[in-house]
C-alpha cells in the first residue's frame, strides 16, 4: 500500500472514532440527566408526603392538647423548620408560598406567582390541579428540578384561615398582633390555598466513567 493511501485511510479511521466517542459520550451524559431526574422526582416525592404528614400530625396534636391559639405558631414551625433542616442537610430549596399571604416573608418569586395564578388560582379540592414537575435551566444556568404542589384548606384550617365567624376571638387576638396585614382569612374549605414549591439542584453532568 502506498503510503499516502494508509495514512489516509488512519485520518479517516481516527475522525470516525472520534466521532462515535462523542456520540457515545452524549448518550451517556444523557442517561446520566435522566437518572438525576428520576432520582429527584422520587426525593421530591418523599419530601411532599413528609411534610403533609407532620404538618397534620403536629397541628392535630397542638389543637388537641392546646385548642387553637396552642396550635397558632404550629402552622409556621413545622414549614420553617423543614425549610432549613432541607436546606441545611440536602442544599435544596423547600418552602410553602401563596399568593393571598399571612407572612409577607412567603411572597413568591415571579416562577411561583406565575404557575399559580396562570394554572392554580381558579382549581379547588373537587377540581384540582395536578402537581407541576419540571427538569429546568434556571436564571443562573444551573439545572434543576421543580416540584409545586397546590395545598387546598381543609376544615381543620379553617380556625386561622376561614371567615371571620369561624375563627376564635383568641386567634383574632393573635393574627392582629402578629400580622397587620393579614390577607390569608375568609377562605372556605377546598378553596386553592397556595403551593409547596420544591427545587432540588442537578449537578452538572460528568462524562461517564467506564
Ligand atoms: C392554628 C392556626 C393555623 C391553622 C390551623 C392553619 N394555619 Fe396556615 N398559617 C397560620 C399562621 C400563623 C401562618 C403564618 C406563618 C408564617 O409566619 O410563616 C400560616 C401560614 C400558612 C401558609 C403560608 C403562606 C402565608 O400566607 O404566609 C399556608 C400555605 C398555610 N398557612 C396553609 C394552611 C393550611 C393548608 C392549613 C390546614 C391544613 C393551615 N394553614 C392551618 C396559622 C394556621
């Protein structure tokens, strides 16, 4: 063989095998992306049903043993404190929002306020909206996945968020105190209450080892 031919022949054999190595590559980051997904959306899941549990569980509980100006501060407790246990243990985002707010601290950001007032304001417990979920690029070009789930008052909210007749003078007493400007009451069972909006960071994706 002519020598020009060989070396030819070893250009285009090492352009192919190039080319196949980054197709290969790509599959693999690829996989890798949906394994994050995937692994995400069964955390984000648990994350949901711990912390629907413990808030009904402890305002149950705080009601029982207290009535409700016992149970008043519960309702900020247990979403605060797994705001920053989440934070501080698994570097995630987690927290309730709502568009008519007790706390103004809860204000959503426009991603939050967006969702719930294009998809969620109008729905109520007998139409509700499912779950939104989304692997997303956020504004600071980190991947991340996105859970909001639509919270709908129960009757066992209805001491601190329903009409004025159902609230008790001693949670009246309590909301005038601590939040002048409430805008979180006369709110009926099943109404859309607001979200617990959840964000679990991807790590960006590495070449996969073999
Ligand atoms: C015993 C009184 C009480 C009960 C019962 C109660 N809440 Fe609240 N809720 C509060 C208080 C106080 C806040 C303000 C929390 C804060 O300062 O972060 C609040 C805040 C919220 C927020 C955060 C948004 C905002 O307006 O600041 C949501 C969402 C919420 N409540 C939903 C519910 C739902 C759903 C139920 C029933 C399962 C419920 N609450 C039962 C007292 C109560």
């Amino acid at each position: 063989m002519k020598p020009k031919f060989f070396f030819l022949g070893l250009f285009w054999l090492g352009l192919v095998s190039f080319g196949v190595w980054r197709l290969m590559g790509s599959v693999g980051i690829h996989a890798n992306q949906e394994r994050q997904v995937m692994a995400a959306e069964k955390d984000s899941k648990v994350a949901v049903q711990e912390f629907m549990g413990s808030m009904k569980a402890r305002l149950q509980a705080a009601m029982k043993e207290g009535g409700p100006a016992n149970a008043f501060s519960v309702c900020s407790e247990v979403a605060q404190e797994m705001t920053q246990t989440y934070a501080e243990e698994k570097g995630w985002y987690l927290r309730r929002t709502a568009l008519r707010l007790r706390n103004p601290l809860n204000a959503p950001d426009n991603y939050e306020r967006g969702w719930m007032e294009r998809a969620a304001a109008g729905s109520t417990a007998e139409t509700p909206i499912s779950t939104y979920t989304k692997a997303v690029t956020n504004e600071e070009y980190v991947r991340e996945y996105h859970l909001m789930k639509p919270l709908y008052l129960e009757a066992a909210c209805l001491v601190c968020h329903g009409t004025p007749e159902q609230i008790p003078d001693v949670v009246e007493g309590l909301l005038a105190e601590k939040y002048p400007n409430d805008a979180a009451i006369g709110f009926k069972e099943g109404d859309f209450r607001g979200i617990l909006s959840i964000r679990i960071p991807l790590p960006d994706e590495e070449l996969p080892k073999n």
